[in-house]
C-alpha cells in the first residue's frame, strides 16, 4: 500500500456543514426583516458583553457601598449633593434597582433567545452522521488524507469502522454502486454543553429576579401594597402597608429587638419609606452580647434567641453569631447590627437663661420624648440614641495622634414648637484636654453637617456645678450691679472719693456696667462690644481716645466678671484668692458662656447615671429563588466542562473502486482548531493506513490456502 497523503494545514476551514447550498445572490440583496434584525440584535456577543459589563460595574457598587442603610447614615456620609445623586440612580440598593432588574431581563432575554435559535441545530447536528457528504466536500477540509489498498472496497468496511470505535467514534455506512462513505463521530455531549452552559446562566438570572424586590415593586406599582413614611409603631401601620405570610415572594428585611423583648415582623426598606413583611413566627430576645476591644470599638456581637412556630408553637433556642445564621422555616436569620433598646437615663437639665445655673432632674429612656415650656415658648427634648463607648483620634503630646475612648453619651435632639430641631451629643464624664477637663457637647443643627463642640470647663472636683454658679450669678443683674458697684467703691475709696455725687455716678456706672455684662451673657461677646462702640460714638471723641475708652470699658467689664467667679468661689466655700487654675478656669469659662448664644439650647444636658438596655439588629431573609441558583450553578458547571475537555469530532472516510483495488479519503474536523486534533488526525490516518495493510495481507494469505 503507498503512503497516504495526509494535509494538516492551517487553510481556510470549511464549515461544518458539508452540504450547505449556496445561496443566490439575490439573497444577499434582500434585506432581513425587523424581526430578524430584532433577534439578531438580541442573541449577538456585543450586547452580552456589554451587559454583563455593565452588570459586573454595579455588583462592584453593590460590594463596596454598604447597600440598605438608613438615608441618614447616606446623608451625612456623602452630603446632600451626592446624596441625592446616589439616590436617584439607586446605587443604595443596586441589586433592587429597576435599572439592574431591566438588565437581568435583558440577559435572560438575550440568552434564551441564543439557546432556542441554536439549540434544535445542535441537537440536529448531535444526531446527523453527516452520511451525505460529497468528495469535493471532503477535499476541502483543512485535515485530510488519501491513501491506495489493494484490498476491495467491500472488505474494508469492518476493519475501517473497528478502527473508528477504537477512537470512541459511532459510525454509520452509506454504500452505494461507485463509493462507500464511513461516517463517524464522537463528543456530542459538548454540544449539550452549550447548551447547559446557556441553560444554566438563564436558571441562575431566573432565580436572581425572583430574590429581587421585583415582585415588591410591581405589587407597589399595581396598588396592591403602599409605602409607609411615617416613624410609626407597627401597631399603627395601616393594613396596605403590610404583607401577609405565604406566597412565593422573596424579601430582605431588618427589625430591632430589645432584650427582653420580641418581634415578628420584618421592615423592608422601599422607595422613601418602608413595608412590614409578617413573619410565621415570633423572635425573642433572651440576651444580647458584645466584647469590645481595648480601644473599645466591637469586636464581636451575638443574640441568643428564641423562635416560636405561631401556628404549632415550637419552640428552637439558637445563638445567631455574625456570618453565622439561623435557619428556620424556610427563613434565613443574621445577625446585622445591634444598637440601643431604650436605655434609662437620668440626667440634670440646667438652665442657661433666665435663672440660669439652676438644675432640674430629668428621668426618661433612649426613644421616649419629653416636653417642656421655657420663657412662653414649646420645646421637646428626642433621645435617639445612647453609645457607651466613642472612639475618636487625639493629638498625644508628642503630636502623635491616637484613637481615645471618650466614654458614655446620649444624642437627643431638641425641637422648637416649629419643628426645627438640633442635635446634640453630650458626654457623661469630663474629657481631658492638654491636661485640662471639659464636658463636651456636640452640636449638629441640620443634617450632614459637621458636628461643633462646646467646651465647658470642669471644677476641680470633676463638677459641672462651678460653671453653672457662675453662670447663675452673671445672668443674676443685681448681683452683678451689686459686684460692680461694690468693685468702683473700691477704687474711688483708694482714690479718696466719697461723696454723694460720687455715689449716684458709682450706681450709673454699674448699671451700665450690669448691663453689659447682661448683652455679654445672653449675646456673647460681640454684642457687648457693639454697645460700647455705639455707646463712645455718641461721645464724639478722638479715634485714639475711642480705642483707650475701649479698653477701659472692656477692662473694667473682666474685673467685675473675675470679682463674680472670685463670689462664686466663696459662696461655694471653695477658696477666696485667685490661682492659676482659677485662671484657666475663668478663661475657658468666658470662652463657654461667649459660645452659649449660639448653643441653639435653653438648658443643658448633663447625663449623671444610666441602665443600659442593648438591642440586636436582625436581618430576616426569604430567598426562593436560591434552589434555583444553586441548580443553575451546577448547570453551569457542568457544561463548562462539557465544552473544555470533551471534544466534538468527525471523520470520514471516503472509500472509491480503484482497479483491483481501492481508494481512501480521510477528512476529520474538529470544532475547536488546536493541535491534539492535528496530532490525532495524523495518527488515525496512520492506523488507518495499518489496518488496510493488515486487511491485504491477511486477504493473500487466504487467497495462497
């Protein structure tokens, strides 16, 4: 037998579709119609890149911006601009977003449209032999190979397709009176994975938008369901604002539960406000833990609960630890957060103005509201939160800066009979600062702004109550005329006046004194200055006489606040000479009381004692659409390795009377173009060109007995 020709060059491929017709060339002319051009569009590679580009930039979103937050946190984190920038293009809860949804839809679309065009070909093509194709067809192939035998074509036929089924091919015969074609393939199951492989991302999509809030948002957009804005109590959630148990529909939703408390509803965040997802069980709250690091920032948290059927009432105890969930009928339970469930407080309410320096005690809890009248007008005092430990940095005296542990606080907000209400932050214990104790308060007075602080200074005891009686007797006028008068006596004694005229200029004088300091107390400094100012205007005197009648008048106005706080002192039975503390004290206290105008606050906070009641964040979950994923998943995975390690091939063998003899054409292709098949056509041809010898001499010998 002579060698075979065998060709494994990198030509043109045919298709591999031998007999594919050609077309007129009419048919190029026409133009397709729309809906071709429709679902040409909708199954090409451009828009599923694109897509799921654009689905990866959103998961990215979705990962690195915490999604479901309460708006606040967004508005003070981002600031109103951004804030609202991120709201409208829905970025707080991407996965939820009508935007991605449409996307997911498109994908779904746009897949199942790729896999029910391609789909019947490839199962076609699974099932076809391929038994009509034609000698200029095989000719064409990029693999093929001719070979000569003396044995007739007839008796090849066995030893051809043995040969075949030792490569793992199925082989059907097409005999006719001038030629016989052998046809064989194998790895038809990575067509099926194209097939799974599309299946499976369609099955993941389908189980994705049925977690979605889809199914929410077009109960919402029928009327099916409203949205509630209002901080209410579940109570008093209107019917149309909660959904029932049952049903098929997926939800992600959050409550808060006190100790000792228990819950069985879930809030969901939709559009601007919420909707209340009953549950078919009860959580109880039985504790709550947290351990803190040393800096005092959490380092873990965990709830032990227990979970109560509605309907049979069984009853499971669990500890729900972070990334550590519970399951139970059907709902997956995490630990999320935790926060404050209504602590008890007790605090001291002095007043600033008025009779100030007079403290009221104030028992009341984090959540409660409490109102109050000062001076004619309306006030509400709203706890909202305690925090038994506040991280913040500090400047250490060698100007490293550290993260300090500031204690316990409260944050209430006061709100004026309008509506407008300031927030503020007031710390228990005093805070040391460059070796100097303050209490502190911050102050917030719309939201997203930058919190302010008030520094009041501390006594030597550790005490508020030194600043308050200070404040007392300079909001007092008569002490304070009294003082001043007390203080020119003085000074006019030293200089040897002491006659009536004197007297009468001595009680004018500390009225006018009196009432500047009443302007410096009540409007702060600046206020003080301007009626000096317009006081000398009217004296019409030199600019240089104006500055030195200034600063006598300023000089004259710290004397008397400095002989105020030396009384204060000796009514308190502290002390009756000023030290250097006493001037710093003094000083930072001018500071506070300049700063009280702009405070935005009748009275002062100052939280004495606390009962700590903790609450545990829980995020409820209902996901459907999981069996789904997970089916998908295993779909997908198959099929990937259906499409990378199985490979789909053909041969054929082409076998033509030659005189005594016969002659072979080899074609093979392969869908993936690579160089195990050029190394295994070129091996099958040479076996081929074996068992065709093998056949001749085989046939002599038979011939020869």
């Amino acid at each position: 037998m002579s060698d075979p020709m065998i060709s494994t060059g990198q030509q043109t491929p045919m298709t591999d579709d031998v007999n594919r017709a050609e077309r007129p060339a009419s048919a190029h002319a026409r133009q397709p119609s729309l809906t071709k051009r429709v679902l040409a569009w909708l199954t090409s590679m451009n828009l599923a890149i694109t897509l799921l580009v654009i689905l990866a930039i959103a998961s990215v979103i979705g990962t690195v911006l915490k999604q479901n937050e309460s708006f606040t946190n967004y508005l003070d984190q981002f600031g109103p601009f951004w804030f609202a920038v991120f709201k409208n293009l829905s970025l707080y809860d991407v996965y939820s977003a009508t935007w991605f949804v449409s996307i997911l839809l498109f994908l779904v679309a746009s897949t199942s449209s790729c896999v029910a065009r391609n789909a019947p070909s490839f199962i076609r093509d699974v099932r076809n032999f391929r038994l009509n194709a034609q000698e200029k067809s095989l000719r064409g192939f990029a693999h093929r190979a001719e070979m000569h035998s003396a044995t007739p074509p007839e008796q090849l036929i066995e030893p051809a397709q043995n040969l075949l089924q030792r490569w793992g091919f199925k082989s059907r015969v097409r005999q006719q009176p001038d030629e016989i074609l052998i046809s064989g393939r194998k790895g038809g199951m990575n067509r099926i994975g194209y097939i799974l492989t599309h299946v499976g991302i369609v099955v993941i999509l389908l189980g994705g938008l049925l977690d979605s809030k889809m199914q929410l948002k077009l109960m919402n957009a029928l009327g099916m369901v409203k949205v509630e804005t209002a901080d209410i109590p579940v109570s008093q959630v209107p019917a149309d604002s909660q959904i029932p148990v049952g049903g098929l529909q997926a939800f992600r939703g959050n409550v808060n539960i006190p100790e000792g408390k228990w819950g069985d509803v879930a809030f969901i965040g939709l559009k601007d406000g919420y909707v209340v997802q009953q549950l078919p069980f009860k959580i109880f709250v039985n504790k709550f833990q947290i351990e803190h690091y040393d800096t005092g920032m959490p380092k873990s948290y965990k709830s032990n609960v227990t979970l109560t059927d509605k309907k049979t009432g069984k009853e499971i105890t669990e500890t729900i630890e972070v990334n550590h969930p519970v399951h139970f009928m059907g709902y997956n339970i995490f630990q999320s957060s935790f926060g404050d469930g209504g602590t008890k407080l007790k605090m001291d309410a002095w007043q600033l103005s008025g009779k100030a320096g007079v403290a009221q005690p104030i028992d009341s809890a984090v959540f409660q509201k409490k109102p109050f009248d000062f001076d004619g007008k309306k006030y509400q005092l709203e706890f909202t939160d305690f925090r038994m430990y506040n991280i913040n940095p500090e400047i250490g005296p060698n100007g490293v800066v550290h993260q300090k542990n500031f204690g316990p606080s409260i944050t209430f907000k006061l709100r004026n009979a309008a509506g407008e209400a300031i927030e503020y932050q007031n710390y228990f214990l005093p805070i040391d600062f460059k070796g100097h104790e303050y209490f502190l308060s911050g102050v917030k007075r719309e939201i997203g702004a930058q919190q302010q602080y008030l520094y009041i200074p501390a006594d030597s005891k550790g005490s508020i109550k030194t600043f308050m009686a200070f404040l007392g007797t300079l909001s007092d006028p008569e002490q304070v005329q009294r003082i001043a008068a007390q203080l020119i006596g003085e000074v006019s004694q030293a200089a040897g006046k002491d006659d009536a005229t004197h007297t009468a200029l001595t009680q004018s004088a500390s009225a006018s004194i009196a009432q500047l300091v009443h302007l410096f107390v009540t409007q702060g400094f600046g206020a003080m200055k301007q009626q000096i100012d317009e006081s000398l205007a009217k004296r019409k005197l030199s600019p240089e006489a104006t500055k030195q009648a200034e600063q006598a008048s300023v000089s004259v106005v710290r004397s008397v606040l400095e002989r105020a706080y030396l009384d204060t002192l000796q009514q308190q039975g502290d002390k009756k000479e000023f030290t250097d503390k006493d001037a710093k004290f003094f000083d930072d206290a001018m500071d506070a009381i300049s700063a009280l105008p702009a405070y935005g606050a009748p009275i002062f906070i100052q939280p004495t004692s606390f009962q700590q009641i903790q609450s545990t964040g829980l995020e409820i979950s209902r996901a459907p659409g999981t069996l789904f994923v997970y089916l998908g998943a295993i779909m997908l995975v198959l099929g990937i390795f259906m499409l990378f390690y199985i490979h789909y091939r053909r041969q054929w063998i082409l076998i033509k009377p030659d005189g005594s003899g016969a002659r072979l054409l080899a074609a093979g292709s392969d869908i993936r173009k690579n160089l195990d098949f050029d190394k295994d056509f070129s091996e099958f041809c040479t076996e081929l060109m074996t068992v065709t010898e093998s056949k001749t001499k085989t046939d002599d010998k038979s011939d020869q007995a």
